[in-house]
C-alpha cells in the first residue's frame, strides 16, 4: 500500500490479489471512497527488448559524477512530462509516481533485510516534444535531448522517467505501447547498467495505475529485470540468470485464480487462469501474498535490483535542487 497527501486529502493504492483498489477524496466531500479497479491491466505491451538507432549524442553538456570516495546509495527519479500534459500538476504528481515505485520496492523484500533499493524524486519538469504517444523514439530523444541532459545534470539525477500522453486503452483490434525503456545487456544495450542508457517513458495516463504500474515497471528495466521466462520475445542474455519476473495459478481453484508480479505479462497467465492481476511487487522467492509465493530461484527480480542499485545510485551526485525550485 502506499498514500500521499493530496489535495487536501489523502491518495493511495492497496494491492490485493483479488484486484487492485485506490483509496480517495471525492470532490467535495470529506469521506474516504474505495474504488476495485476491475479492469486494470489492459491488453498492452511494452517494448524493451529491441535495439534502437543512435543518433548524435548532445555536446556541449557535462555530466556530473559522484565524488571519489562518496557512496551514493539511493536513486534520484527526474520525472519529465510532454508538453502536451500541461494541464498536470507535475510536482504532486511526481511524488505519487515515486511513491508507488519506493512501495514496490519496499513490499518486495526479504523481511529483515535492507529495502532492495531506495528511489527519490530528483526534479520534476516539462519538456518541449509533440508527440504523443510511447515509441522507440522517446528513447532516442531522451539520450540525446541537450534539453533533457541539461535538467537531468542540473537535478543531478540518476535516472530520467518520461511520462507522455495518450490513451491506455487499445482500439478494437489494436495494442497500446504503455510504457519502454532501456533494458542492459540486449540488443545492443551494453551490460552493465549504464548512465547513458538509464531512460524510460510511459504513458501518463497508466503510469501508476493500480494493477498497471507502468512506471515501476519500466523503471526496473533500467536496473536490468526481465519479464517472465516463458514470454516471447525472450532476452537470451539476461545481466543474472534470476533476473525473471513471476506468475503463478493456485492449483485447485474454481474459478481458475492467478497472479503476477510487476514484471510479468498477463498473456501467459491468462491462457491458463480466469483471474490473473498483477500485484505491486517484484518477484522475491522469500515474499509471499496470501497463496501467492512472489518468485522462485530463477524469479527473484528483487535480488536483481538490490544487485545493481548500489550502481545506478551513483550516476550522479545529489545536489537537492528540488528544494531551489519551490517543490516542498
């Protein structure tokens, strides 16, 4: 579960493995509403695994780096939103969207173990790009925006999370792109994680979607987690042989009951159950919710992340410009 303070009120999610529902304010009113998010998780996918064209890189810009002898443990997150979502208040916004990665983080590890890592928001801002929608390009964009590397070394951020518009839902007939992001260690992508290739984008509108969590997803695929074994296409080389996301059904249940962890896509588990959410969790053999053991030896995605979280978190040096731009 996690909750932040929002419009006078509070906002958060709880995952259950029944559905995901969202606590809330309704407008005018001071009562708490609970709301089952039936339909989360739309017939979607996301697009990490394929190489894509370089383009010149953006001169002119420094990349700050941590200090000798400084040990930078936690993540800095610089959110950055499409022109197109003007109307979004991006600071609160962009706490939630933290808010919801840290809480995966947090729910998928070990009990009596350090958090597998820790996330805090860099900055968040708008950029200038028209278009809508989540393709290959974002990706290209973002490595090679002077724009984009400007913020990020002013926010001295490790990681860089787009957010663009458009719908989630897929016309009839159709998928949606929800999110993409950098995956080390495939298709060109070199091993290990890398500041030149710590991007990711989603679409806003599903980001940190109960039973979605498009954001905490694509995140995970900076720091090298994989989808589930058995979906195509499949990373042949992935940076640990447990770097998998989980599914599983619970044998004997009428009707035929499933789930899934952040990583993992529907399409397998659905072929073989009648219910399959996916839970706010990365898979941890050593975690389980109600009947569901959250992973395996070979699908423990938080062991992956803990592994490289201590690399990531020192692609840059904190400064906290957050504070200077008014954010509180």
């Amino acid at each position: 579960m996690f909750g932040v303070a929002a419009d006078g009120g509070i906002k958060g999610t709880i995952s259950c493995l029944d559905a995901p529902y969202g606590i809330n304010h309704p407008a005018g009113s001071s009562s708490v509403r609970l709301t089952r998010y039936d339909d989360a998780g739309y017939v979607t996918w996301d697009e990490s695994l394929t190489a894509v064209p370089e383009e010149p890189s953006a001169v002119g810009v420094s990349s700050p780096t941590t200090p000798l002898g400084v040990t930078d443990t936690t993540v800095d997150i610089l959110v950055l939103y499409n022109n197109f979502l003007a109307g979004v208040n991006i600071w609160q916004n962009a706490v939630e969207q933290i808010q919801a990665i840290q809480t995966a983080m947090i729910v998928s590890t070990t009990a009596g173990q350090p958090v597998i890592a820790q996330v805090r928001l860099a900055g968040a801002a708008w950029i200038m790009r028209n278009a809508s929608g989540v393709s290959q390009a974002d990706l290209v964009f973002l490595r090679n925006s002077p724009q984009v590397a400007a913020l990020r070394n002013y926010y001295t951020a490790d990681v860089v999370l787009y957010l663009n518009s458009g719908s989630c839902i897929p016309p009839p007939g159709h998928t949606v792109i929800q999110g993409i992001a950098y995956l080390p260690g495939t298709n060109g992508v070199p091993p290990p994680p890398a500041p030149d290739y710590a991007f990711a984008a989603s679409l806003y509108a599903c980001s940190d979607n109960p039973g979605d969590w498009v954001a905490a997803h694509e995140i995970a695929h900076v720091f090298g987690a994989n989808h589930n074994m058995d979906h195509e296409p499949h990373n042949p080389t992935p940076l640990r042989p447990y770097a998998w996301g989980h599914w599983a059904r619970l044998l004997g249940s009428d009707p035929r009951e499933g789930a899934r962890t952040i990583m993992s896509y529907a399409d397998e588990c659905d072929a073989v159950t009648d219910l399959c959410p996916r839970i706010q969790h990365y898979s941890n053999p050593n975690v389980t919710e109600e009947w569901f053991a959250t992973g395996s030896t070979v699908h423990d995605n938080a062991r992956l992340i803990r592994d490289y979280a201590s690399i990531l978190a020192q692609y840059r040096d904190s400064q906290g410009r957050i504070f200077k731009n008014g954010f509180d």
